[in-house]
C-alpha cells in the first residue's frame, strides 16, 4: 500500500486576497499544509523550518522572489520551489530556471489547475525521496557489527537502533536480562561512533567494593584516606574523549547516584581529597539487567538519574525470544572454539540443533557460548551430538 505523506508548503506573495484564494485551493486536497508569508523577508526567517515546497511570487515587496529563490536553494537545494509570475518574457522564464526554479507559472486564468497539476507532481517525487530515505535507514551494515550475530527480527531491530544513535553522544541505556550482550552492543556503539579512536573504558558497578568505588570512579589525590599513597586517575578521567561503559547501574549505591546525576548534568567530577573541578568530554553508556523502574519506586534509585539514563533506551531480547539465532550463535561459538584451541573443525548434528531449539537459555548468550565450548571437548566425534550439549550444560 503506497504511504501518504503531509506535503508542507510555504506560499510567498505580498496579495492578500490572491493569497488566501491559492491557500484555500491548494488545502482541498488534504495531503497539503500550507503556510502564508506577505513578505520575502517574513519568509526567510522561517526557513529553517525546512518546508517540502515554497510558491514564490516573482514581484514581491523588497527582497525579490528571484532573490527569495536564491537563499532557498543556497539553504536547502533539495527545497523545490515553484514561481508565480504575470511576465512570460523568455529571459526572464530562463532566469528562473538557471537559478533553481523547479517550475515557473504563468499568472493567468489557467493558473489553478496548473499550479495544482506541479503541486501533485512534486509532492509525488517528495514522497518517493522520502520513502527512500526511510528503506536506506532500514538497511543495515552488517560489516560494521560482525560481532553481534543472528538474523532474527529482534536482532535486526537491535541493529537499526545502534545505527540510529551510534554516532551521537547521547546518553544510552542498555537493558536486557544477564548474559544478552549488553556491553557488546556498547562497544559497538563506541567503535563506530565519532569517539573511536579514543578510550572505552568499562566499569562493572556491582563487582567494585563500596569503599573503593568513588575512588575508582571519580580518582583521588595523595593522602585523600589511608592508603592512598599517591595520585590515582579515576575511570571518568581516563576515558575522557571517549566513552565510558557503567554496567550493572541498577547496583549503584544512593550517594553514589547523587554524585552521577551532578556529573551527568555537569561534565564536571572532583577528585577524592581535592577541590578542583575537571571538565570532561565523554559519552556515557549505561547498562542493567534490573527494572530501574521498579528500583525507583521501592526507593533504591534515584528517580532523576532514571530518567537521566533514558536518553536512549535499547532493550536486549533474551535468546529464547531470538528464533534461529541459537544455531547461528552456536556455529559462531564452536567455530572459535575449535580455532582457538588448534581443535579440528567440528559441526553441529541435526539432533542437536533441535535439542538447542528446545531449550529455553536463561543464561542467554554467555550459557550458550559455555556449553557449545564444553560440549566441543566433551565430544569424541566430528560432530556435536545431543549427550555432548546435554553432559556439558543443565539441561
């Protein structure tokens, strides 16, 4: 079924009366929104707002609508433009043209239905870019992200996000239940982001001590507590210019929350035992297996830095809702394995296949990955068979 899109037109003639009677014509058929501007000049201080075509009056008041023309082409040479004009003089038609013009009309009694007739045309050939424009940001390239395996639907939608928000510096929370990949799809974030060649650097919140984690955070200087011997660049510091991966967030203590949320509305951060400010320049990507929502309202996070985190929020489907992307990942995984280990090449039996299918992963990719890997050495055959998945994993 063809999409219908809303053409907005910008309409530039200093007649009044003339004006509303094109307005009201063109507005019959719904698929147009149109705008009135009296003045060359009143025009131009909108066209940043981008409209899909302009009609310009030849003789306007002050700035001429040849003139009107050439800043709308300058600005924007994708803008069409269509001129209205009482002359037929040829060199004045060329003169249209040369300068952009995708149609020139004649102000006479035909004027309507060919105005109408150019107005349907160009809408047409607006649409059709636009519909473009949509497939090609549909189309991924999978070059980009060969670490992130599977065809399914879910991630082929994983992928368009990434590519969406990849070379942008806004903050992104990653969700999904454990072992899904959360800080594969930051990397891949990263390495193909503006920041590439600078720093990733990843902290996992829950594994670092409470009395460490400020420390590891944010740095400290010589004598800030016991122990501290001397100055200790924290992760914020080191990745500066580059991104920094926060995963397990949901895990943050309360103060410490505080102190993220300061630093995400500042880009600044002190250092333990100091009292000069450091300006940053990093992204930050977050990540968790929790329900930050739920954490919010059992008090455990801070509703603030909740909805801080969720410049863009990517979400992480588990294995068992990826289809076939269980055998894609398996073949990957025993692959490498084999490789790795200067293993002969092993394959995958049609009876495991299924057994791997049946399952249900609560351990996600990082449970697959081990049992392919322990089911390869278990395995005295050139092919992984189901007592091999079965011995090396729960099931």
């Amino acid at each position: 079924m063809e999409r219908k899109y809303i053409t907005r037109i910008f309409l530039i003639d200093d007649d009044e009366m003339y004006s509303q009677i094109i307005r009201s014509t063109i507005e019959s058929n719904d698929l147009f929104d149109v705008e009135v501007f009296y003045s060359g000049e009143e025009f131009l201080e909108k066209l940043s707002e981008r409209p899909d075509i302009c009609i310009i009056d030849y003789n306007l008041p002050g700035i001429s609508g040849v003139d009107v023309l050439k800043h709308i082409k300058a600005y924007d040479p994708d803008i069409a433009a269509v001129l209205l004009s009482g002359q037929d003089r040829v060199e004045v038609v060329v003169e249209a043209y040369n300068n952009g013009a995708n149609n020139y009309i004649i102000k006479n009694e035909n004027v309507i239905p060919e105005l109408q007739n150019a107005l349907k045309n160009l809408a047409k050939q607006i649409g059709l870019k636009k519909e473009l424009l949509e497939l090609k940001s549909q189309i991924v390239d999978r070059n980009k992200y060969s670490r992130i395996i599977g065809e399914s639907k879910a991630t082929l939608n994983l992928l368009r996000l990434i590519q969406k928000v990849e070379k942008t510096d806004i903050i992104t929370l990653v969700t999904g239940e454990s072992g899904t990949g959360k800080e594969l799809v930051a990397k891949a974030l990263h390495y193909n982001s503006n920041r590439r060649r600078n720093a990733f650097v990843a902290v996992n919140v829950a594994a670092i001590p409470a009395d460490l984690i400020e420390s590891e955070l944010f740095g400290h200087e010589k004598g800030a507590f016991t122990g501290a011997g001397s100055r200790r660049i924290g992760k914020f510091e080191e990745a500066d210019k580059g991104t920094l991966f926060l995963d397990e967030i949901g895990e943050m203590a309360p103060d410490l929350q505080t102190k993220l949320l300061r630093v995400l509305q500042d880009s600044k951060i002190t250092r333990l035992g100091s009292n000069k400010e450091i300006k940053l320049n990093i992204r930050i990507i977050a990540a968790t297996n929790k329900n930050l929502f739920e954490r919010v309202k059992e008090g455990k996070f801070r509703e603030d830095l909740f909805y801080r985190l969720q410049g863009f929020l990517i979400h992480l489907s588990p294995l068992r809702e990826r289809d076939n992307d269980v055998i894609l990942l398996a073949r990957h995984f025993l692959s490498e394995f084999c490789r790795e280990n200067n293993m002969s090449q092993k394959t995958i039996s049609k009876s495991s296949i299924n057994s791997l299918l049946g399952y249900t992963w609560p351990g996600n990719v990082r449970e697959l990955k081990s049992t392919i890997e322990r089911a390869a050495l278990l395995s005295e055959n050139e092919s992984i068979d189901p007592e091999d998945i079965i011995y090396a994993g729960n099931q």
